[in-house]
C-alpha cells in the first residue's frame, strides 16, 4: 500500500462498454487489482479459521481455569480473562459466528436490494416512486437502534435470528445505487434493441441487465457483510445477544464488563478489536477493488512515487508534465 | 422550491414509516414480555399510565388494531410515551427530554467536526494526488474499519487509565451544580473531549475517503479543465471549481449516512457512560424497559430526520439546479 | 477590442499561407500512461498554424486530434505525458516562447489570452453551480489585474450579446440553457479576451445540424471580424472543406497529409485521405463514389512496423512494411510549394535508401 499512489489513470471506454461479452476480460482485470487480492488474501485467511476453528483452537474458550486474567504466555497466547478462559480460543472459535452472520445477512439484504432495486429501476412509473421512497425510508431510519430495539424485544435471538433483522433493516443502499444503475442501463442501445426484438422482459433482466450490475451487486454484498459483523458485534458487545455463542462481540462484551480496562488486561480486548480491523479493513478492500474497477478514474497507475520524482513528473490536472525523453529528429 | 417540497413530503413519509414501524415492533414479537412485566409491576401503575402502556405496546385485546393505531397517534401528539419501567414512575418523555441536549452537543458537534475536517482533508488529498498526503489514505482505511466502541475503548485504556488526562466515563463533575458558570461549562467540555475525540477520529476517515474520490472524479470533469485553460489560479480552481461540485455528493452522502454515523456515535455513549440517548437506550436495553426503548427509538429517528432536513437546505442552497421552477 | 495588427489576406484556392505562423507545433509526442509500457498516442507531430487562417484537423476517432490540441495546450489529464518537441507560440508583438518549457504562473497567464479553446460537448464545459456571466467573468479577472467584478461582468454580458444571447442571461445557470446556447456561451467566453489562436474541439458534435451551421457561421462571422486564427478539431471532413483555409489529416497519431482545403478535397495525395473522403457524401460538386475505409485504426500500443496505415491501405507494397513514412513533399510536380504528405508512393528517396524497388504513384494519389 506504501507504494501506491493512488494516482489517477483514465481508461478510456471501459465504463461505457458494459456488454456482457467484455465481462471475462474485466473480471481477469479486477484480480489483478492489488488491493482486491490482498483483501481476499485476508478474508480467506478468516474463511479457513472459521471452518476449522474448534479443531485448532487450543482450550475449550468456555473452560473453566484457575489462571485469572493473566497475560499473554507460552501456555495461554493471548493470556485469559476472568474466569480462567482462554483469550486466543474464545475468538479463534468465535470466527464462525462471524463470518456465518455476516455472510446470510449479506446474502438475504442483497437479495432484497436486487428485487427491489432493479424492479424499481425497469419498471419506473409509480412503482419505482413507492420502491424508491420505501428504500430511502430505510436508509434514513438509524439501522442500529432499530435493531437493538427489535433484537431486544425478541425473546429469542439467536444467531440467525439476528442475521435476519440485520439484513431486513439493511438492504437499502444497495437497493438505491441498483436502482440508479439499472434505470442508466434501460436506456442503452442493447437492452432496448432486445426490448425491440421482443425478448421477454424477465429474460431481459435475467441475460441483459443482471450479468452488468455483477460488479455493483458484488459491492453491495461486501458493504452488507461489513455492516453485518459490525451490527453483530455491537450487539454482542452490549450485551443483546444471548452469550453462549462465541464471537468477537462476547470477548468485547466480558472485557468490558470485567473491568478489563481498568485492570489494564489489554490482551483480553485488543487483540479482538484487531480481528474487527482487519476483517473489515478486507472487507473495505475488495470494495476499493471493485470502486476502482467500476469507476476507472480512481484506479492508481500502479508507478512508484519515487520513480515519477525521478523522470521529475508530477501528475496534475491542467498541467501536463512535460520530460523531453522521446526522439524530436523530425523535420 | 419544488425540490424542497418533495423532500418534505418525504421527510412526512419517514416519519409516519418510523412511527409505525415503533407501533408494529412489540405487536409483531412472538411472547408477551410486557404483560410479564406489568405483572411484576402490579398495583404500582396507577389507572391513566398503565392505559397508556397498554395503547403504547397493544396490549388491548378489545379493540382491533386501527383503533390501537388511531389511539397511538393521539398519544403521541400528547407527548405520551408512556412510562420507564427502570426509572419508574417517571414518564418516558422527560428522561427523554433530559437525555437529547446531551447527545445533541456530543454526537452533533463531533460530528459537524468530523464532516469539517474530514471534508477537508479529502478535498486536499484528492487534489493534489501522488504526495506524501496519499500516506494518510491506508490509515483511514483502518479508522473506518473498526467499530467506534473499540475505539472508545482503546481511548480510555490511553488517556484516562494509563494517562490518567480525561475521566472514562460521566458528562460533568457530579460535585458541581448543573448550570450556566464556567466551572460547570468547563467540566462538561473536559468530559466531553474524550468521547468527542473518539467519535472524531472513528467517523473522519469516512468523509476523507469520501470527499477524495470525489475531488478525483470531479477534477477530470470538463468544466475542471475549463477552468485551467482560462488561467485560473490553482485556488480558484480548486475551491470554486472541484471541491465546490465535489461536495455535493458529498452532502447528500452525509444526509444519508446520518443514520448509521448516529447508531454508532450512540455506542460511543455506552462506552463512556455519557447521559445522553444512547446510553438511556443501553439502560433501557440491559433492563428490558420497553417503553423507555421505544422512545429512545423514535426520539433518535425524528433527530435524525431533522438533521437530514437541515442538510436538504444546505444543499438546495448548494445547488442551482435544485432550485430550477417545474 | 483591437483586431490583429497584421493585415490578413485569405485567398482559398491554392491555399498559398495567410499570415505570419502564430502556433508552430514541432514534433510533439505524448504518451499515456507514466509506466514502463506507455501507449505512445502522439508521435512527433508537427503543425503550423498562421495569423487569421482556420486549419482543420481531421481524422477518425482515436487518432491523436484532440490529443494533439491538449498535449499542445498542456491541459491533457494523468496520465497524459508529453514526452518530447516544442511549440511555439508568437505574439502580436513578435516575441516567441515555448508553451511547453513556460512555468505554471507563465502558463497560467498565457491561457486565454494568447490561446483559448472551445471543449468537445458544451454539457459538461460549464460549471454547473455558478451563473454563466461570473463564469465568463471568472477568466476575464484572472488576467486582468485591476479589474473590479462590476466591470467584468458588464464585458461578459457584451461577449453574451456578441454570440446573439441576450445579456440578460447572464445571470441563468448552466441548466437553463439549450445545448446550442451553451455551445455559444463557451464560445463567448473564449473570445472575452480577444485571444489569437482559438481551439475548436468538435464544437457542434453534439448539437443537431440547424445549429451546427449557425454555431459555424457565427464563428466564420466573427473570425472576419476579431481575425483570430483557428484549429478545428473534427472527424467531419465536408464540413472542413467547407470553413478550413487548410487542413491536417491524421492518422494513429501521425500528421499524414497536410494542404489547402481545396486541395485536399479535388486533390488527395495520400491513400487514407482519399479513402477519408470516400467515406461520406459530398456536400456540393460532382458526386463520387461512396465507400467505407476496411479494417479499423491500429492499437496503438501495439503498432505495426513502418506504416501505420499498410494494412488498410490500398496501395502498400513491400518497403511500407520497413520504413516509416516521413512528412515530405509530393510526388506530384506543380503541387502547391508547403504541401506535406507522409507515403512512401511520393517519397521515392527513402524507398530506395532502404534498398527496396520504389513503386508509381498511382493515378488516384495524383489527380490534379
């Protein structure tokens, strides 16, 4: 990240061509986008943790021992909190809840932001006026006291239960920029020759419309994702959520609430604020990835800053830099 | 003006949705943990407010559920949200009322500075690309990925127990008299500093990265271009011609972002124990005082929906094509 | 408002120069993209404008046109690099400089005033937010020191009746203007500082053809009256031989051909230029045959050796595939004496120094 400098290349004509036959070519692209691979090297990282946590975590996290709140040492690596439990297991298998809460609620909201979305954007008219003014009454709405109020009158609320709420109060955005997009998209030459053709309308939104908002779908997902863990940390965190399931909120939650601060135990809520960090800090990259592959005019030439000081170029808008380097043997 | 009109009807439209969805909540929950609670509270709730828990949360059977709604309305119109169950017996709305002063001067002033600063440091970073300022971008990536409550709590494992430079927790000096004296005044901003801090640093990072990439796609914009061949002064072209258009979307992004900026500045408030609507909220919460949750709900929606009001104006007054005449 | 000093003569036909050269291009190159594989969209392009005349530029989309006036202008965006030449800019006093070696306070001063330009697609040239009078306003002040804003506005409101707006307009926001009345708002604020070269690029691409012809003749009108000289920047080559005094064809960023208008409608030297003009219906004279030009301009990251132009190129023979045209002379004896053309069918020189059999001109590079 240190060497990139985020300088500004103009790829000309590649945000007009959105025909699905450029879309092999652009995927092949976004990969190599280096912060999309170091975001999904990250991510993956996660992923593989989630699946074989228990397996590898070394204590049970909900046992029991007489080391309290000690720090970080050879036998417990991230030291354990005021029971006796051990830090490192409680978020290593904590990683589960996680990723699973994000990644339905990620799945459910975006599935409603694309039904919503592209029907208000194809169809228009008064449906797109209801449609649009019930997403915006959603993103307006604050989604988190929402939650907290619907997650604190529900009896039960398990895992799921809150990926649900998350994603039912938290489709909305993704809704709004679809929307935007397939109304942009209706108006090309392509979707109103088909239209001209008489293809059917949902083989339209199937073949023509659906594989160009792929990109905007996919940033949409991982704007979900990321709010999700957030959500469900938070709630986790103040102490909503029911504790017997592990995640990094619960950690967060018995830290707090054991005065881990003021004892100075940094290790019980550090390291869990760092696993926050850096899965989202994934999350934001692959969505940097796909910003800069949507929109070509935030994407970073790739040079070293160093290099453009040394052939003396400094990029600007309006001046041009000039380096006489190329042949002037013309007449 | 026609813009303006259209965003107040919307504006009435959330309200009404935010209201509702405030009526639906306890009606649509499976269980009934209020009547539990009424019965725990038994023969302590006078007539008038157990009727008025009773409209609030539908838990009158008699009557079909438009009339439960019509006789919602009323209530609120009255300024009745009911009573706190924790707080018992005083009335929703003056813990309410007690609270939002609080989070108003916290949770706005930081964050009016954080959109301020944040606007600012975008605007220049975005300009002037490929200097040592497109350090600061990999660092705010990290601000806007962690949740601000961990923040809150590494700033009290900092200044206020390793340090010991701010309190961790409480708005003003419990010694001292609330009032309009300096000491009282003084107590409040150095209580206050902390988790303004805290809201500041977690919430900037979003406007710098927001404002950046608007100044980059707003200055290959032609009328940018324009701008430089007529000679301009690289300032006016900066102010008057990017970040002038640059900010727009910037504002709308801030009108819309509101809601979910608030939800976790009201975290903060937890963190720090500060009296304001967040905490109550977090009180109302850990003693499932439903009444008091539900207000906290609404109290913070029509907040909300007002500071997006204010920046509707700001933005009209931003924009000439806003104000063109149908 | 002083017109040029220097007195300018247009004859057309034969297209002998108009006045003393304002704007010498001199091998310009640009690439894009600052890395270790730049695209290399502007090669040692070279042009000369002159006092009061209008040169045309013409060519297909993508073939270095608009680079060439922005490299030139140095307003090209990152990662736009001009990497070699020089152009030269003489004032009405005569003092000569080089716009590309000028520092950004001197640059800043000479935009404008010495050099304006009209933008491709009036739409997005103007600034949304602010009225159009401060922005015509806006570049008045910036070069004249002194200059209180009542005064400046007052100018713009006489450089919006000049363009046939009514200057109470000035106070309209851009969206309140028609496409074509955007298109002469830029074209009045180009002109409020009575530059000498002015830059048209595409202006009337995107207005329908009523306005295109009345944008056109407003500037045919007021070049008579102000004398500025003019390139014109289009992909519309009947439009050219119409208001050009003289025209450049290019081609993957190369100037090919350059001569009199008149010259290069009747009389094409080079093969891209005549398949150029047998690609659209004239407007008036006798009428040709129509035909598309095969294949597409090359990409030029990745160009060919010798000619850009070969493979499509009805007349290419064997040394086209080894040795890069040159802008030289014609083949033609008793053509116009400043007329350039880049093709190995005239320059049998380098043919043979490059030891391949030259070939003859063909009869259609040689109409006279």
């Amino acid at each position: 990240m240190t060497t990139d400098t985020t300088l500004v290349e103009q790829i000309p004509d590649l945000e007009t061509s959105g025909r699905p036959k450029r879309a092999r070519q652009k995927n092949l692209l976004f990969l190599r986008n280096s912060k999309a691979i170091t975001g999904l090297a990250i991510l993956g990282f996660f992923a593989v943790l989630a699946i074989v946590g228990p397996w590898i975590a070394p204590y049970d996290p909900n046992q029991i021992s007489p080391d309290l709140v000690q720090p970080p040492s050879g036998s417990h690596w991230l030291g354990t909190d005021h029971l006796g439990r051990d830090v490192l297991s409680q978020l290593v298998v904590g990683t589960r809840s996680v990723l699973v809460v994000g990644f339905v609620a990620g799945v459910a909201a975006t599935f409603i932001g694309v039904v919503v979305g592209v029907t208000a954007g194809f169809v228009g008219g008064v449906g797109d006026e209801t449609l649009s003014a019930l997403a915006n009454v959603f993103l307006v709405i604050p989604q988190l006291p929402l939650i907290i109020i619907i997650a604190g009158q529900l009896p039960t609320a398990g895992g799921l239960t809150v990926a649900l709420v998350i994603a039912a109060t938290g489709w909305a955005w993704g809704a709004r920029v679809l929307r935007a997009q397939t109304l942009s998209l209706r108006r090309r030459d392509f979707i109103e020759a088909a239209r001209a053709n008489g293809e059917r309308t949902w083989r339209i939104v199937l073949a023509e419309i659906l594989p160009n908002l792929t990109a905007i779908i996919a940033a949409g997902f991982v704007g979900t994702v990321t709010f999700a863990v957030l959500s469900q940390i938070t709630l986790s965190f103040i102490g909503i959520l029911p504790l017997d399931t592990w995640n990094w909120g619960t950690v967060l939650f018995w830290a707090q609430n054991n005065l881990a601060l003021q004892r100075g135990a940094w290790w019980w809520f550090v390291p869990a604020g760092l696993c926050i960090a850096g899965l989202g800090m994934a999350l934001t990259l692959i969505n940097f990835g796909i910003d800069e592959f949507v929109n070509p005019r935030l994407r970073s030439t790739g040079m070293h800053a160093r290099s453009l000081r040394r052939r003396k170029i400094r990029p600007r808008v309006g001046f041009t830099p000039v380096v006489h380097e190329a042949q002037e043997d013309r007449a | 003006m026609k813009f303006l009109t259209r965003r107040l009807a919307f504006y009435v439209v959330t309200a009404w949705a935010a209201v509702t969805i405030n009526f639906l909540i306890p009606r649509m929950m499976p269980g009934d943990p209020v009547t539990a609670l009424m019965g725990r509270m038994q023969g302590r709730i006078d007539s008038s407010a157990e009727n008025s828990i009773r409209v609030l949360f539908g838990l009158d059977q008699d009557t079909n559920v438009w009339q439960q709604y019509v006789e919602y309305w009323r209530l609120l119109f009255q300024g009745d949200l009911g009573l706190s169950f924790t707080f018992f017996p005083t009335p929703v709305a003056d813990i309410v009322r007690q609270s939002l002063p609080w989070t108003v001067g916290l949770v706005g002033i930081a964050t009016i500075i954080a959109f301020v600063l944040g606007t600012g440091l975008g605007m220049a970073i975005g300009w002037r690309r490929g200097t040592w300022a497109d350090a600061l971008l990999p660092i705010t990536t990290f601000f806007s990925a962690v949740p601000y409550f961990w923040l809150g709590l590494i700033a009290i494992t900092v200044f206020s127990v390793t340090l010991g430079w701010f309190p961790s927790s409480g708005s003003y000096d419990r010694g001292l008299i609330p009032g309009w004296s300096w000491e009282f005044v003084g107590s409040v901003i150095y209580y206050g500093f902390l988790p303004a801090l805290t809201v500041v640093l977690a919430s900037v990072a979003g406007w710098i990265l927001g404002m950046r990439n608007m100044m980059v796609t707003v200055s290959s914009e032609d009328y940018v271009t324009v701008a430089h061949a007529k000679g301009l002064p690289g300032r006016k072209v900066m102010f008057g011609y990017a970040a002038r258009n640059a900010i727009l979307p910037q504002i709308s992004s801030f009108a819309l972002s509101l809601g979910f900026i608030v939800g976790g500045t009201l975290i903060m408030e937890m963190v720090f124990s500060y009296q304001g609507i967040g905490y109550t909220l977090y009180q109302a919460v850990s003693t499932q005082d439903y009444p008091l949750m539900q207000g906290c709900f609404l109290v913070i929606t029509l907040s909300v929906l007002a500071a997006n009001i204010v920046a509707d104006f700001v933005y009209a007054a931003l924009d000439p094509r806003t104000r063109q005449e149908a | 408002m002083s017109t040029s000093a220097i007195p300018r003569t247009a004859p057309r036909e034969g297209g002998a120069r108009t006045g003393a050269p304002v704007l010498e291009i001199r091998n310009l190159s640009v690439d894009y993209g600052y890395g270790s594989d730049p695209t290399h969209v502007l090669r040692q392009a070279s042009l000369t404008l002159h006092r009061g005349e209008v040169l045309g530029l013409a060519g297909e989309s993508g073939c270095g046109k608009s680079t060439l006036a922005y490299g030139a202008t140095r307003l090209l965006p990152p990662p736009g690099l001009v990497t070699g030449g020089q152009v030269w800019f003489t004032d009405r006093d005569g003092t000569r400089s080089d716009i590309l070696a000028l520092d950004d306070a001197a640059l800043r001063a000479s935009r404008w005033r010495d050099m304006a330009i009209v933008f491709q697609g009036a739409m997005n040239s103007l600034n949304p937010v602010f009225r159009i009078g401060r922005q015509i306003a806006d570049g008045i002040l910036a070069h004249s020191p002194g200059m209180s804003r009542a005064d400046a506005t007052e100018r713009a409101a006489a450089m919006l009746e000049m363009v046939g707006i009514s200057p109470d307009r000035r106070r309209d926001f851009p969206h309140q203007l028609s496409g074509g009345m955007r298109q002469r708002v830029m074209i009045a604020m180009a002109l409020s500082l009575d530059p000498q070269v002015l830059i048209m690029d595409e202006p009337t691409t995107a207005l329908d053809v009523v306005m295109q012809r009345q944008i056109v003749e407003q500037i045919a009108e007021l070049r008579e009256r102000l004398g500025f000289a003019v390139i014109f920047i289009t992909h519309d080559v009947s439009l050219l031989i119409e208001i050009a005094d003289r025209i450049a064809i290019m081609y993957a960023g190369e100037v090919v051909e350059e001569a009199a208008a008149q010259d290069v409608y009747r009389r094409p030297r080079h093969p891209y230029t005549d398949a150029l003009l047998h690609s659209f219906p004239p407007l008036r004279g006798p009428r040709r045959e129509l035909g598309g030009i095969p294949g597409s301009p090359p990409d030029l990251a990745r160009l060919p050796t010798g000619c850009p132009f070969r493979a499509r190129c009805a007349f290419a023979f064997d040394a086209c595939a080894h040795v890069v045209p040159e802008l030289a002379e014609t083949g033609v004896p008793g053509d116009a004496p400043f007329r350039r053309v880049a093709c190995l069918r005239h320059d049998t020189r380098s043919v043979v120094e490059a030891g391949f059999d030259p070939q003859p001109l063909p009869e259609e590079l040689a109409r006279r």
